[in-house]
C-alpha cells in the first residue's frame, strides 16, 4: 500500500488509522481535517503507538468535492471518518479522482444516495463501501453471512451496542463516538421489516429488557439508521428483520425525557438572554459531562440470532462479537471496532481480496470469513454457530 488519505480526524479515526498503519504499513498517511489541531492530535497519537512511514497532514474542507478529489489523486484508497454530512460529497469526490472508498457510514439517506452512485462508480472501475462502522457495518457482515448460509429466514435479530463497564450513575454512560451522531440515533426513523413489508419505527419505543452475555442484564430499543440498507438488500427472502441498540437500565429513560420535551429541538427558541437553539446547548453541556474522563473501561459487542430454513431444515444461526477497551494505546472498543472495520475493509480493496466494482453495502460487498478472521487477529472475541 503505497498511499492512504484519512479524511476526518475525529474519536473513529484514532482506531481506523492506527490498525490501518499496523496491517496495512502504507508508505505515506495523509491526515485531511478542516481544523488542523485535530490533525496534530491524531498525528501525535499514531506516532506515540505505530511506526508509520510517513504521516503528513493538510487543511481539507470535506464539502469541496475538487478540493478532496485533488487530495485523493494519487493515493489507493480514501479512508473517510469524517461526519456522515458529508458522505455523498466524498463519494463524488473519490469518483472524479478514481480512487476507492471506505466510510463510517451511520445515516441511511445518505448510503441510499451513495448506492444510487454506484454505476458512476463502476465507469471509474473502484470500489466504494459505505456503512464500514459496528452498527452498521459489522451488524450487515453479520446479518449478510447469515444469508449467505439460508434460503430464506423467518426472523433476524441484532442487539449491539457499546457501553461502560464500570457505568456510574446518573447515566450510566459516556460518549464513544460524536454526540450529534448520538443525538440522530435517538431522534431520527429507522426501516425495520415486520411480515415480510419494511415499515418505519421511532426510536427509543419498544424498549425490552435483555440479558446478554458479558453485560447482563440491560436495555434495548430502536436507534435511527441501526439496519441501514439490510431492508432493502434482503427483501423477499427475511419475513422479520430487527435491530435494537443496547444501554445499562436507566439511560434510555433519561434520553427519552429530554426528546420529548424539546432538548433535541433544532428550532430556535426566544429567552431572556436571547435566540438559542435547543439541540445546540443540549450537545454543549452533555459532550462535556459524558466525555471520558480517563481510566473507564467499555465493552462493544454483537449478537444476531438467525432463524430460518436450509435445503428444506430449519436452522438457527448465531454470531457473537465482542471487543474491549485498550488500556495500552488508550482506544475505547467502540473505537476498535468502528475504526478498525473501515480499514479491514479497505485494506481488503487495496489487496484485491474485494474485488467488485461500484458502489457497494457490506453486506453485499465485504467477504464475510475473511472478515471474521481478520477481527480475531485484532484480539475481537468472535463465536459463531450453527445448529
């Protein structure tokens, strides 16, 4: 691998560029932010926990698609963990430079409007997979290879998330990734089937009480964009397909609370002190009370539970992910395993071990042993069965 660019250097690019420089030893990393002092502290990261060969950095305005295409020239793969806001800009951008893609995905419009891309894709001759995150992205290779096994399937059922392990009250819980993510998985429609139809459902409804391996006993509910393009790609052949979120007892109450009552509000508000916009104060005050204060330990994981018929029998599937927070470099597990499967993705395109063209879904596009085999070299406890 000669040259990457990391587009966005964010909580996820810590993950994504570490592992990418650790397997993938490109001779040169690019760092692309719109603010340089998140650059120099990625830089100072992956320099104190790999030996890259080179790392550089420039100012890139993620929503300029020449200026990112001008980037990209010249590298063999763009690495985009920047905002999902921006995702369709740098798909644009990747294709008028004719270099691959891997991203973080998180915001179903914006992959269906990638996807829509892909025979522009083709006419370039790259590959760009969208969505390479935990939920989604390692969900859909899940989900992806359990259908690669059945003829068709009666019920799928994902429960994923990342939370604390020593979770200290009044939440129980702290930020792993950008709270404006956050805040959309808690606010925004997710596709989800029922019956063999796709219907729509608002999140934080249908909160049941589970009891998981490793965690035990905690919440699960809907999050915005958690199936992303499963609905789609698997309609006709998954008659009940889920996704629930996980938090400890208590966090989704309080969430909950503040939606309903306007604290996720974009509409600007009148006070004695002024105009000001609800979600903006909400993301002010908690990013600075729910960021780690250093020292917690997380856990991220995955269980899909897949039931369905094969030649005729049926059969039940189950896949099991887990993964750690790592006291040596400091990366939470959601890190690990966001950050971590954007670059085994991409590396998998740099190999030529993915080799179709266009724009793809992980589920269709990322081979799925592979795959599983690569996250257990990374230290990923993966269980897989089938009775």
């Amino acid at each position: 691998m000669k040259k990457v660019l990391v587009i966005g250097c964010g909580m996820q690019a810590y993950g994504a560029a570490l592992d990418l420089i650790k397997f993938g030893n490109p001779a040169e990393v690019v760092l692309a932010d719109a603010f340089p002092e998140m650059s120099h502290k990625l830089k100072a990261f992956l320099e104190k926990h790999t030996q890259p060969q080179k790392l550089t950095e420039m100012k890139l305005d993620a929503g300029n698609i020449n200026a990112t295409a001008e980037a990209a020239r010249g590298c063999d793969l763009i690495l985009n963990t920047a905002p999902y806001k921006y995702a369709v800009d740098i798909t644009r951008a990747a294709i008028q430079a004719k270099v691959p893609m891997v991203d973080l995905g998180g915001d179903t419009d914006m992959v269906l409007k990638q996807l829509a891309l892909s025979d522009e894709a083709k006419a370039a001759g790259i590959t760009i997979i969208p969505d390479c995150g935990m939920g989604p992205g390692m969900t859909n290779i899940t989900v992806g290879h359990a259908m690669e096994i059945l003829d068709s399937a009666d019920t799928i059922i994902t429960r994923d998330g990342g939370i604390p392990m020593n979770a200290q009250p009044p939440l129980y819980y702290h930020l792993v990734f950008a709270i404006e993510t956050l805040t959309n998985e808690y606010t925004g429609m997710t596709t989800q089937m029922r019956n063999g139809k796709m219907f729509e459902i608002a999140p934080m409804t249908e909160i049941e009480l589970c009891d998981l391996p490793v965690v035990g006993k905690v919440e699960a509910t809907h999050g915005m964009g958690m199936l992303s393009t499963l609905p789609w790609t698997y309609e006709g052949r998954i008659k009940n397909l889920e996704n629930k979120f996980v938090r400890h007892p208590g966090n989704l109450t309080f969430w909950k609370t503040l939606r309903d009552t306007g604290f996720f509000s974009r509409e600007e508000i009148k006070t004695e002190n002024g105009m000001f916009q609800p979600r903006a104060i909400t993301k002010a005050v908690l990013e600075k009370f729910l960021m780690p204060k250093g020292g917690e330990k997380d856990v991220s994981f995955i269980q899909t539970i897949s039931e369905g018929t094969k030649d005729g029998k049926k059969v039940t599937l189950e896949h099991w992910i887990c993964d750690y927070s790592d006291e040596k470099t400091g990366l939470t597990s959601m890190q690990r395993t966001t950050g971590f499967t954007a670059s085994i993705v991409g590396q998998m395109i740099v190999s030529g071990r993915l080799t179709a063209k266009g724009v793809l879904p992980p589920e269709l596009g990322v081979p799925k042993m592979p795959f599983f085999e690569d996250i257990q070299k990374r230290g990923f406890e993966f269980k897989f069965t089938q009775r």
